[in-house]
C-alpha cells in the first residue's frame, strides 16, 4: 500500500493497513530544512522543498500545504504585518471600515494576488514529485466565516454579530469571502491536491456559540464542500478548540476529513464522525509535541489511535500546526508510534 493509497483508503471510509500519520507541521518543515519562514513567504518552490525533504526523512504519509493566516486577507486589501523574519505572516488591519463597502470588494484571482500563488506553485510541485505516493493535503487558507472577520476587523465583526443590526450585509460579506475561497480552491484542485482544506478557527466554540456558528459558519461551509466536490475535489475543515458542542454539523457540512484539537471529547468524536467522514489530529502541538518527551508523545499517540483508530476512519496529526521549535525526536515519535500501535488486523480490514 503506499502511502497516498493508505490515506485514501481512510477517506473512503475503508481500513488502510495502518493508521497513516500526516503532521501539520510546515513551520517545522521550514525550520529542520535551515531556512526562516521569510525564505519561503514567496517562494511555493522553496515551500514545497521544504515540505518534500521532511517527508521523507521522517518517513510519515503526506504534507499540508500551509504557510500563514494571512494569505487570503492580504489578497483581499487586508494589512499585513511582515516584520518577524522567522514568523508568519499576520493580519494586522481590515480591509472594509465599514459592512457597508462589501460591495466595493473584488474576487481575488488566486494566481495573481497577493501570495495565493505561493500556496499553487508548492502544491504544482508536490504533485509533480509525490503526489503518486504520498498524500497532500493543501489549505486554502481561512473559511469563510473567519476571513469575512479578518476582512471587517475581528473586534469589529464580533460586534457586529453581537448587535445584529445588518444581517443581510454581514451575510452577504461571508458568502463573498466562500465565493473567494472556492475559487482559491479550485486552483489547488487543479494544482494537483488531493484534498483541499479550510481553517475557520473564529468559527470555534471557543469564540462563538453553536448557535451562531449554525447561523453564520454552517451554512457557508456546506455549500462550500459542495461546489469543491463539484469540481471534483475532496474537501477538509480545520476548526480549533473543542468541537464537541458542534460536531454533529461539522459532518452534515458533507466535508471528507475533519482536523480534530486536543481539547474535543475523542470519544464523542469517535461515535460522531464514525462512518461518516474521517478525523485528522488530536496531539497537542504545544505542551506535547513541542515541549513534551518522546514518551509523553508516544503515549498520547496510543490513546488517540485506540479511541479515533478504531475500525479506521483516522488519520494521526497534531491537533494544530507544529511548533517551528519542536524537537525532532519528538516527530519522529509520532511516525513511530504509528507503526507500533496502529496496524490493522486482516479481519479487520474486510
């Protein structure tokens, strides 16, 4: 089986011989290649070298194409704060002052705004050198619901949606930024992805209720997993903190691979998505996987593969990007741990 084959297996809702391990780890990437994350602010190719070398000298199953939470906001008018060579990229002011200039926005195209293309040219590369064997799994960048508040301004936005005095423009401003973000999409698609994701860390229940994440996030994010699978992708959420209260409608978004944080129920998880779509995490990439020892890192490994590993539907990651200061035996224990824990009995995989 390679690896590509084993991670499809999961997504197909079929038992791989393993559980594959697919890290979001570009930083690390970055660092254990002895660059800064300047070098590859704009350059995809230097990106996807990155990414390509640590594959393989960890020996894991696939790469996630990410580099900052900015990419999209930039290409959209918002500012963008540069100055920390060894940093991303971060928003620093909206793009609209008001709800009312969503109308003077325009789609970005993504292979000529802002740094969308860095994003196209590494997923081009890795498709070209591994996208035979190995898995890759490429961010748009932000969902809908949280690029429409880095567009408006967080604080601003938050308010908004507190006051709820312009509903229709708040609304309209999301779906802009799905029509953005589908399009960006399309462009990883026929970049050579296998499967195209979106982090919607605002639409967390750590930021906002359920209710208002059915309200503003949901609805959006269904109808942006349709049109990616109408376009013949496959189609990923990423959402921090603990997802448990709204799980039940991160599956009816019809989306292939949910990203899963440390801080969720992984049993409820497990009940939840169980034959309805695959889970990619938990580790924590912090207290774990970054200032953790190996033995701290395997045993978390175990207890995630014995509780989200279960008759498949798994994929082993760290619950949000790898620290760039993350000991290298410390990834290595995670690509280990795989392959001591999470092999599959032939009865099983029938």
């Amino acid at each position: 089986m390679t690896r590509f084959e084993r991670c499809l297996s999961v997504l197909e809702n079929r038992i791989p011989d393993r559980v594959p391990v697919v890290p979001e780890n570009y930083a690390f990437c970055v660092k254990h290649c002895g660059y800064k994350m300047k070098d590859v602010r704009h350059d995809g190719n230097l990106l996807a070298e990155c990414l390509i070398r640590t594959l393989e000298d960890f020996g894991y199953d696939g790469v996630t194409v990410d580099l900052d939470n900015a990419a999209s906001a930039e290409a959209l008018g918002c500012r963008v704060d540069f100055s920390e060579e060894d940093n991303p990229a971060i928003v620093s002011g909206p793009a609209i002052e008001s709800l009312e200039e969503v109308k003077d926005l325009k789609i970005p195209e993504p292979y000529k705004d802002g740094r969308l293309h860095v994003y196209i040219e590494c997923t081009r590369r890795l498709a070209r050198e591994i996208g035979k064997d190995a898995f890759i799994y490429a961010f748009f960048d932000q969902g809908p619901f949280s690029l429409a508040a880095m567009v408006r301004g967080i604080e601003n936005f938050m308010l908004d949606l507190a006051m709820r005095e312009n509903l229709e423009l708040i609304h309209q401003l999301i779906d802009f930024c799905r029509q953005a973000g589908e399009i960006f999409g399309k462009a990883l698609i026929d970049a050579g992805a296998h499967v195209v994701g979106i982090g919607d860390a605002l639409a967390s229940p750590d930021v906002i209720s359920p209710r208002q994440y059915e309200e503003f996030a949901f609805p959006y994010e269904r109808r942006m997993a349709e049109n990616i699978q109408k376009e013949g992708g496959r189609f990923g959420i990423h959402i921090c903190g603990n997802v448990t209260p709204i799980l039940p409608k991160l599956v009816q978004t019809g989306a292939v691979l949910l990203d899963i944080d440390y801080k969720a129920d992984l049993k409820e998880v497990k009940r939840i998505c169980r034959g309805k779509v695959a889970v990619r995490g938990p580790i924590e990439p912090s207290s774990v996987m970054c200032f953790g020892t190996q033995k701290v890192v395997e045993e978390k490994c175990r207890e995630a593969i014995e509780i989200l590993g279960k008759n498949g539907g798994f994929i082993l990651s760290s619950g949000c990007d790898i620290m760039k200061g993350t000991p290298p035996e410390n990834m290595a224990a995670m690509v280990q741990a795989a392959l001591k824990y999470g092999h599959y009995q032939i009865s099983e995989r029938r």
